[in-house]
C-alpha cells in the first residue's frame, strides 16, 4: 500500500467512531456528518491507491465515486447525494440546493 493511501486511512475508523458517540447523544446531524467524511476518506483513499494521482478536491461522494470507478446502483446514488448535502448543510450554513 502507498504511503499516501495511508495517511487517507487514517481518519476514517475515527470519524466513524465519533458517529457512534454523537448518535448516543442524539446529535444527529454529525452522525451524518462523521459518516459522510468517514466515507469520503475512504474513498479518495481508493482513488489514490488505484490511480496513483491526488484524489480531487471535493467533498461530493457520488462524483468520488465516479472518480474511482465505482458503479453504484440508484438506492446507494440517492443514499450518496443525501450524506453530501449534510456534509454541505453542516459546513456551510448559507448552503441551498
């Protein structure tokens, strides 16, 4: 694995956990935010791993996966679109879509 790919890796499992302590205090809003980032690393780890190339600089995960070749079916394309508008809810209060 390319030392690239692993500095992507290493925020992920905690976003993830931060997801799990934010749902037991009903923050709800950051459990999709925590799990939208958890994703997002995860993925532009893959892209840097299978192209060798700095993964974009964007936060939009139905386009990173299109980056990474990714084939998603409708439910997970819809799923996708859902956790980037939380990110962007989330980060950018002044965000419409």
């Amino acid at each position: 694995m390319k030392r690239e790919t692993k500095l992507w890796l290493e925020r992920p499992y905690y976003d993830l956990k931060t997801a799990e302590a934010m749902l037991k205090s009903a923050r709800y809003l950051y459990v999709a935010f925590a799990c939208q980032q958890s994703i997002e690393k995860y993925l532009k780890a893959y892209i840097q791993e299978q192209t060798e190339k700095h993964p974009p600089y964007t936060h939009n995960l139905p386009s990173l996966t299109e980056t990474a070749g990714i084939h998603l079916d409708d439910t997970q394309r819809e799923f996708l679109v859902l956790l980037t508008q939380y990110y962007l809810n989330t980060r950018y209060i002044d965000f419409k879509q």
